[in-house]
C-alpha cells in the first residue's frame, strides 16, 4: 500500500479544522472533564472559583 504522506497529512489537518469548527466547544470541554477525572484520581480536593 502506496500512501503520498504529505497529501495525507495535509486532508487529515483539514479534517480536524473543519471538526473544530463545527464543534468549538468540544475540545475545551473534553480537556476539563480530563483534568477533574486526573483530579478526582488522586483524590485531590475540587475547589470551583
């Protein structure tokens, strides 16, 4: 199997351009939900401002 590296990189940068833009929120809410997960793992007290 023959794959042209850069036109697969660049389709998979456009890809992920055009998800963020349909999605904005997506991503900061999926890196809050990760860092209260790594918070309450370690048994650390959740302390909201």
């Amino acid at each position: 199997m023959e794959t042209d590296y850069d036109d697969y990189m660049t389709s998979a940068c456009e890809r992920s351009i055009r998800s963020r833009a349909d999605n904005p929120g997506r991503a900061k809410a999926r890196e809050a939900a990760h860092i209260v997960a790594i918070i309450e793992s370690k048994n650390l007290p959740l302390q909201l401002m």
